[in-house]
C-alpha cells in the first residue's frame, strides 16, 4: 500500500523533471550540425525547421518528448484535484492543453520559406496556443489555490504573468532567443511547483484543497 502510494506521488514529478532534462539536453546539442545557431539571437524553433541537420531529433528532444511527458502527469494530477474547486480542475485542464500545444510545436515544425508558409502559420498557432491556454491555466490555479497554499499561489500567478511578457512582448532584437528561452524554463518550473504541491496535498491531506463547487 504504501508503495503504491509513493509511486503515485513521485511519478507526476518525475514526469516534470524528465520533461526539463529532455528540453535542455536538447537545447545543449542544439549546435551539432549547426555551429553557427545561436541561442542569444535565434528563436528555438528556427532550429527545428524542415531541412535543417538534426531537425528532427531536435523537435523530439525539445518539444515532443517533455510535451507528451507533461501531458502524461496531467493525467496523473487529476486523480489528486477531484475533490479540488472548479477553478483548479480547469486551471489544470488548461495547462494540459498548453502541454498538448508544446508538443504540437514539434510536429509542425517551421518551414524555411518562412512564416508564410501553410506548415509555419500552423507552428505559429501552436505556439500561440501554448501560451494562452497556460496563462489562465496558471491563474485559476492560483485563485483555486489561494486560501490553502497562499504562496504557491502567488508564485503561479507571478509565472503565468511572467511567461507570456517574456515569450511575446520581451523578444526584441538581441535579446529574442534569450527571453524566449526563459519563458519556457519558466514555464516547465511551473510545473514542477504545481506538480509537488497537487501531489504533496492529495498524499498528506485528500480534503485540503478547496472543495468543488466553491
């Protein structure tokens, strides 16, 4: 019973951290085959475009893989928000489609003919569709999580604020790739707080979070 118990907490948090490792190893290997890619000034996705060396391995690394993994602990997470508010059921519902939307990234990658193209206009929408699925997502959780983890709260709020200014409105000029950057290791240490803190909730005491319908 008991090692049932420790796997259903440790496997949602395994799911992040596996997901984090994925994105930056892939991230470090970005340059094989392509020395001449730079992070500072050069969106992520540029270098999974159809055509260039390793596209194809960089997309399963960098968005796929940790999307599909975030996708799988969203799962698990709902176990422990059943008797949670509505505000934390769609708040997590929400980011599961930002999960789903990061992972979408992989599988329409741009098309070096530019953003003109049919495969980057789709690759775009995911893109979009990441970060405005994850911005209510992380607010609700924090409204829903207000009263029984006010610090939490604030931190899920401060990121769901956060990634957005840093993916759309901070990438000017020199500081694109950076910022951009940024926004999505924010996004996945969203995650791992929202992780620990459902789980860790659910494990120590089923009925401290707000209850549904409130």
């Amino acid at each position: 019973m008991a090692r049932q118990i420790m796997k259903s907490i440790a496997l949602p948090q395994l799911g992040a951290w596996l997901a984090l490792a994925f994105f930056l190893v892939a991230l470090l290997l970005a340059n094989l085959g392509v020395p001449e890619y730079s992070h500072l000034l050069h969106p992520l996705a540029l270098r999974g475009a159809t055509g260039v060396p390793g596209a194809l391995w960089f997309n399963l690394g960098a968005f796929v893989l940790p999307g599909g993994l975030l996708l799988l602990q969203a799962h698990l997470l709902r176990k422990a928000v059943q008797e949670a508010s509505w505000r934390v059921r769609l708040g997590l519902t929400l980011m599961q489609l930002s999960a789903l939307a990061f992972a979408m990234q992989g599988l329409l990658p741009l098309d070096q003919r530019g953003v003109d193209a049919a495969a980057s206009r789709l690759h775009v929408l995911m893109w979009m569709l990441w970060w405005i699925a994850f911005v209510p997502g992380a607010l609700l959780l924090a409204l829903g999580l207000l009263r029984q983890r006010r610090g939490l709260a604030v931190v899920s709020a401060a990121v769901g604020v956060l990634v957005p200014l840093l993916a759309v409105w901070a990438p000017i000029g020199a500081w694109v790739g950076l910022a951009q950057r940024l926004a999505f290791v924010l996004w996945f240490g969203g995650w791992l707080l929202v992780s620990r803190c459902l789980i860790g909730t659910s494990a120590s005491a089923p009925k401290s979070l707000p209850p549904a319908g409130r």
